[in-house]
C-alpha cells in the first residue's frame, strides 16, 4: 500500500480524510460545483467544516444538486420550505435570498 502524505487537519475522520485527498487544494471548472462550494462556505461560517461536510447529502437534496439555475428560481414558500429542514443550517442570514440580500438578485 502507497503511503499518502496529507495535512493533519483532516485527523483520522474518514469523511475529512477523503475530502482532504480528492477536493481540497483541486480546482474547479464545473459550474455546479462552484455553486456547490459557495453554499457550502457560505453555510460554514462560524461552524466546522466536518459540521458541513457531514450535512452535505443533505444540502444536495434541498439545493436541487446544487443547479445554481433551479436554485434562483426558488421563492419564498421554498426558502421557508428550507428553513424547516433540520438535514441543513437553518440560519436565515445564510440564505442568499432572503432577509438582508434580496436586493442583489
């Protein structure tokens, strides 16, 4: 077996060690998955990374796969929808749409 070289921030956490050894440090170039990224940042703030990564099936669920498209077309029966999924953050302030960014759109 091929001895791997990684940081220690990932610990002995199966899900971390993963992440660690196929997406963090790659880059990018698909849409969706930068979509996927962003949401999951922005939903990480203030939280641990492993808190997000551990919700992320269920991100993936609630935020159409991650389709930025289908997302934006969310509307406000959805986002409260969301708001009520204990599979996600359920904080107001991190929902793009909602409270102090509706405007952006």
């Amino acid at each position: 077996m091929k001895n791997v070289t990684r940081c220690r921030w990932p610990g002995e956490d199966p899900l971390y060690i993963k992440y660690h050894d196929t997406e963090w440090g790659f880059p990018i170039h698909d849409d969706n998955k930068l979509f996927e990224c962003l949401t999951l940042e922005s939903a990480q703030a203030g939280l641990s990374w492993i808190t997000i990564l551990r919700k992320r099936e269920n991100y993936r669920k609630a935020f159409a796969n991650f389709d930025p498209k289908k997302v934006a077309k969310f509307d406000e029966a959805k986002i409260k929808k969301l708001m009520l999924d204990a599979g996600i953050v359920r904080y107001e302030l991190k929902f793009a749409r909602q409270s102090i960014m509706p405007n952006v759109f």
